[in-house]
C-alpha cells in the first residue's frame, strides 16, 4: 500500500492532507507532515469532524504545528 500512496503522491499535483479534528494529532500524522514539508508541491490541509467550537482551538493548533 505504501508503494502506491508513493505512487499517486509523485503523480499528482497538489496533496491534500485530511487529519481528524477530534482526535488531534497523532503520531502518524506528525510524520506523514514531515514527509510532506519534503514534497516540491502544494499540500493543502484539510481537517475533518470540526463541527463543535470546542475543537477551533484544536483546529488552529493543528494548522500551526503543520505549518
């Protein structure tokens, strides 16, 4: 699976990367960021299950630890 996330990562023309707003950021996502800050294209950040205003704040710290 993993030659094929490859794959369509070095196909593609901009990555979009989607992290659970609830759960906050787990380790995988930490180190799948990191390989992405890597990439020579676009990464787009999209963060799911935000609906209550208790996660905002979650919300933004993900968006700054990304970044």
């Amino acid at each position: 699976m993993e030659t094929q996330v490859r794959e369509a990562v070095r196909r593609a023309s901009v990555v979009l990367f989607m992290v659970d707003g609830r759960r906050g950021l787990t380790g995988a996502d930490e180190e799948l960021a990191l390989i992405l800050r890597k990439l020579d294209k676009p990464v787009v950040l999209g963060v799911n299950k935000i609906e209550e205003r208790l996660t905002l704040t979650l919300t933004l710290t993900i968006t700054l630890t990304l970044t």
